[in-house]
C-alpha cells in the first residue's frame, strides 16, 4: 500500500504542474498506406483566440510546438480525399500524437457540410460559449501557468458562472484544486467536466486519478477505463490505469496496461515497478526481476529504489533456497 501511495503523489505533482508548451505531432497517410506529404494540416482553438497551420513534411509528419494548453480542433483536407477533423485535448496531457488516414472522396459532387458523429455536439456546445467566458478561461489558464492557483479557481469559477456547461472550465478548475491538494473539489469539478461533456480524455483521467488518490479505487476504474478509450496512445492513462487495476488485484490487466505505457513511453522509470509487481503477482519472478533490473538502471535514485532492491534481494534468496539440496 505504501508503493501504491509513493505512485499515486507522483501523479499529483504531474497532473498539478502547468506550462504552456504544449505539442501536436503526427503524420498523414492517404488509405492506400502512402504517406501524404505537403498536406495542408490546420489548427485553431474556440477556447482562445488561436489559430496556426503547417504542411506535412516528405514523411507525411507534422508538428506544431509552443501551443497554449487547452482543446484545440485540428482539420485536414487534401485534393480528392474527405475532409478530416478531430477535437484534441492537451490541457493535462500538453501533448497529443494524431495518426491521420485520409479517405478518397468517391462522390462526384463533394460538398462541405457541418461536422457529424461524436465531435458535432462538442462543437455545438463550444459555439454557445460567450466571449466573456472564454476570456475568463484563458485568464484562469495564465494564473495557473504563474502558480497561482487561487487566482486561477476565481477565473474558472466565473468562467462556469458565464456559462454553466463550459467542460473545459470544470476540468482545469479541478486540476487547480488538486494543486492544492484539495481532493474533494477537485474530484467534484472532474466528474462534472465529464458529466457535460464525456469525451474530454484528460478530463476522465484526472478523474480517474484523483479518485485513485482518494482511495476510492473501485470508483477510479470507470472513469480510466474511458480515458484508455479515448486516448489509447496516452501513456499515461495506460500507467494510471495499470496503477488502479493492481490495487484492485487485477493484475493481468495491470501488466497489460503498464507494457502498453512502456511501448508508448519506455524512459519511465515508475512504470517497470508496476510491471514488477504485477508480474510478481503472477508468480512470473523471471519477468519481474527484468523489470526491477530496468526500473534501477533508468533511476537508481528514485525513492522507490530501496524498496525494490529488497524485494530483489527476497526473491534472489528464495531462489538460492530452493536450489538447495
């Protein structure tokens, strides 16, 4: 329980620490599996007044840098292919990896209409947001950047009052609540952000983690879950999600969920300690003893370091045991 706590304050001071440089990267195939340079990739934000657009390189790859952390819409469109758009949400995660695939546009008399499917009512909401709003959101936004999270709570707050369905406040006015420590309001503004709009990934997993660090594990697991959906290529949900499933004793989907972190992001360190023990749950002492070998290598100093060496030197003396005649 004491490794589970050391996880779970880690994850506070990551989902707490606010910046503003933010980064979308990915890269455009057309659906023959061909990688589409020198297409026109946009990005714009209604929750600032932001807007940039970038061309992708031979490599089909894109990149913008330096983005302001909040929900951007990305939009991509190419000659003879259909239009593509997705709504990102970065303002947690401060980062974003889009693997694009263009259709061929087969209707001989394509025509633009109005977004449809899950992103339509996202952006229906986000069009009913007033200026006022916005500019308390984005206000709220700097004072987290400058650490100041009191000032930050007053903005949001009057951000919510202007517009009383505005997710995207409610999301980061938990995140500033939990800079506080403050877990209880922090849990409240996540699962509203998430009640009004469930399709916010950072939303869910800040949920989810905050949950988590109240103990409240069983509850954490929903919320998680969603956020893997939503996001699959976040490693930190996949890490978050490992963390709750082995205190939940479901240790084949713990070491699913952190292998999946690793693959995505293999320099973090914390990761192989819960692959360790869950593996160590399986009675797979090889495996696990792999993964505690890389967890100190990556970071010998780390808190955790003691704490898994004895574990190490447990079962390297209850392999010599059972070796003896």
């Amino acid at each position: 329980m004491r490794l589970l706590r050391t996880f779970l304050a880690s994850s506070l001071i990551f989902v707490a620490t606010a910046a503003w440089a933010g980064h979308i990267t990915g890269q455009v195939r057309l659906d023959s599996g061909q990688v589409a340079d020198n297409v026109r990739v946009q990005l714009r934000s209604d929750m600032i007044a932001f807007q940039a657009e970038t061309t992708t390189d031979r490599q089909g790859r894109f990149t913008f840098d330096g983005l302001p952390l909040t929900t951007f819409h990305l939009w991509v469109e190419f000659p003879g292919y259909m239009a593509y758009n997705s709504t990102i949400d970065i303002s947690m995660s401060k980062m974003s990896y889009e693997g694009i695939t263009l259709r061929r546009d087969r209707s001989k008399d394509a025509r633009e209409v109005p977004p449809e499917g899950p992103n339509s009512s996202v952006d229906a909401r986000v069009a009913q947001i007033p200026a006022e709003a916005k500019d308390e959101f984005q206000q709220g936004q700097k004072r987290s950047a400058a650490n100041d999270p009191f000032g930050a709570i007053a903005h949001f707050k009057k951000a919510i009052e202007l517009f009383a369905n505005y997710a995207e406040a409610f999301q980061l006015l938990g995140g500033a609540y939990l800079q506080q420590g403050n877990l209880a309001l922090a849990e409240q503004a996540f699962a509203k952000a998430v009640a009004i709009e469930n399709r916010l990934a950072n939303a869910q997993l800040a949920l989810g983690l905050t949950r988590n660090l109240m103990g409240r594990t069983r509850e954490a697991e929903p919320p998680l879950l969603r956020a893997v959906e939503l996001d699959p290529k976040n490693p930190d949900a996949h890490f978050e999600l490992a963390k709750n499933q082995f205190a939940l004793q479901k240790f084949p989907d713990a070491e699913a969920h952190a292998q999946r972190s690793l693959e995505l992001k293999p320099q973090n360190p914390p990761v192989y300690v819960v692959l360790g023990y869950s593996l160590l749950r399986q009675k797979k002492v090889a495996q696990a003893e792999e993964a505690f070998r890389h967890f100190l290598k990556l970071d010998p100093a780390n808190p955790m370091a003691g704490d898994v060496r004895q574990v190490e030197a447990m079962i390297e003396q209850h392999e010599r045991q059972t070796r003896q005649p």
